[in-house]
C-alpha cells in the first residue's frame, strides 16, 4: 500500500459531514481553495459543528462544566467501567478545532466569548485561557486558545517552564514524577505548535517544543529509551477522538503538522501506519475512548474510519513526498 488514494475511498471520505469532506478536498483531492474554503464555512452551518454549537449552554458551557460535566464535578471522577466524560466544554472545544471550523465565523465568535467570560477550571475556578495546572489540560487550552484567537501567554510560559529534564511534560509532575508521559507531551506539543503557527511563539516556547519533539523522536514515537520495548500496547492503536491519549497516528499526524521535513526516527511509525491499512485502501477505527458523548462521528472499533483514513492518508503523503 502507497499513499495513492482508491477513487472508491476518496468517493467514500467525501460522502461524510462538511468537517471531514474539507479536509479531503485540501488534503486528498487537489480541490481549488475556492471549493476547499465553501465547504469549511458549511462546518458551523451544519451537520456536526452546527449540532454541537447549538449544544452550548447560555452561560458558555457544554454539559454545565469546562472540564468535567456538571453532574460530574462533585468528586471529579467517573466510574471507571463508564470512562471519562467528554462532553464539558474543554472536549466540544477541542471537537471543534479538530471540525477545522472557522473561528472567523460569526457563530463561533459568540460561542467562544461566552466560554471566555464565563468557563472557569473546576480546579481552581480560574478563567478558561488562564489555564488550569496539569500540562496536559494546559497544552489543550493553549492549543484552543491559538486556534480560537485568544491569549494564552501566560499558560505558555507557565508550560516552558514546567517541561522536565527528559525533554518532556508529565501531569503527575506535581506529585513527585520526574518522568515524562507520551499523553501529556503529545497535548502540551500540540498547543505549542498552534501558538507558534498563530504567533510566531517565543524563543521559550520554541526550545521547549523543539525539545519536546526530541523526546518522542528518541523513543521512536513508541519505544521506551531504557529498554526499546514499546510502552503500551494502546500507542499502536489508533483512536478518534484521541481526547488525552497518545497514539502512534496522532504523533506522527503532529510531525506532519510541523510542516518540516520528516525525521529519519519516525519509519518505524510510519510502516505501523502502512501496515494498518486495508485491502480497500481505508484504516480502521481500533481503539474508542470510553465516555459519554454528544453524538458518535464513527461507526465503531473495528470498522473504517473516515478520520483515521484521513488523517494516515495525510502523513503517508507528507512522509512519502518529502
């Protein structure tokens, strides 16, 4: 398998909601920017980005809470057997970006103010684009905070300043861990990244994602550096919405974002991705996050994704064009 696209799976990708169908026409298809530009302003008119915008509560929240639900908030947990809830407003917010919605759109202005003057952490009650204190729920507000337009400096340098000597970021930091996480790095990475693209970033925040990515690259994106053996067996299953969990795919989908020149560290990633795809040219979805949802965007484990179709079809060509 190549990073040449069946027209039967490219049929299949645009014969899906406008979020998906404009990434295809930028991505995969060669669409005219005219095009690829009308299909993005259909995302918060309608299908999922309109469904989930209407969702929005009047005082600015999702499901009544910024990271946990309402009915949730009282000890901050859930029943293990249910997973983790994703439907406050941190993980619609992120849903949204990941829609590529237009954060120009007049709707999408509205819905952000009201998180801007209403949101607050459940942790310390500090407004949303202030941050919380784990790095991993903070690389996550920088990153909405770049894409949506809103500053966020403060919890940038608060992050280059928290990063750990291994080159990465831990949540469990606070609690004594000197060692880095796949999960918390990835989130932090990502949100450096959208603050550079929206900014330019600091020579701060630069060293620190640069830094950061040699800590993924050392390890192969998969392998512990002591030993070499793979970390988890879950970093080889691929998931969408990944939420906070590190995959192989959304590693190498953050590289791709980079924009630079692949790094030689990253082939044995890349044949994972190549190994996964099928005979119809699509990957399946293979890993879902447990938790309470606004509404399902796959079918479920062990069938075609659309997203992770996507989003391999997109590194593959990054990897194999460069």
């Amino acid at each position: 398998m190549s990073r040449t696209l069946p027209g039967s799976t490219l049929d299949w990708l645009l014969d899906s909601d406008a979020a998906v169908r404009w990434q295809v026409l930028r991505d995969l298809a060669g669409a005219p920017a005219e095009d690829v530009e009308a299909e993005r302003r259909r995302v918060a008119a309608s299908g999922w980005g309109a469904r989930l915008l209407s969702l929005q509560g009047a005082d600015g929240q999702w499901d009544g809470g910024t990271y946990w639900p309402s009915e949730d908030t009282s000890d901050g947990h859930t029943h293990e057997s249910d997973g983790q809830p994703w439907t406050a407003t941190t993980y619609s917010l992120l849903l949204l970006r990941d829609f590529g919605v237009d954060p120009h759109d007049e709707r999408v202005r509205c819905a952000i103010s009201l998180v801007r003057d209403n949101s607050r952490w459940e942790e310390g009650n500090q407004p949303f684009f202030k941050g919380e204190t784990e790095p991993c729920i903070n690389g996550m507000a920088v990153a909405l905070g770049a894409y949506f337009g809103e500053r966020v400096d403060g919890i940038v340098e608060r992050l280059a300043g928290e990063q750990l000597d291994d080159g990465g970021w831990n949540c469990e930091a606070e609690r004594g861990s000197t060692r880095s996480s796949f999960h918390s790095t990835i989130c932090v990475l990502e949100g450096l990244l959208g603050y550079e693209d929206a900014s330019g970033g600091t020579a701060a925040s630069r060293a620190a994602r640069k830094r950061g990515e040699e800590y993924l690259l050392d390890r192969r994106l998969m392998r512990r550096k002591s030993t070499g053996e793979v970390v988890s067996p879950d970093f080889l299953q691929f998931s969408y919405p990944t939420r906070w969990f590190y995959d192989v795919l959304r590693g190498l989908d953050y590289f791709r974002a980079t924009g630079a020149a692949p790094d030689g560290r990253l082939a044995e990633a890349v044949e994972l991705v190549r190994s996964k795809q099928q005979p119809d040219g699509t990957w399946f979805l293979e890993d879902t996050h447990a938790g309470k949802t606004h509404f399902p965007l796959e079918d479920g484990d062990g069938k075609p994704s659309r997203w992770n179709t996507l989003r391999a079809f997109r590194v593959l060509r990054w990897y194999e064009g460069s």
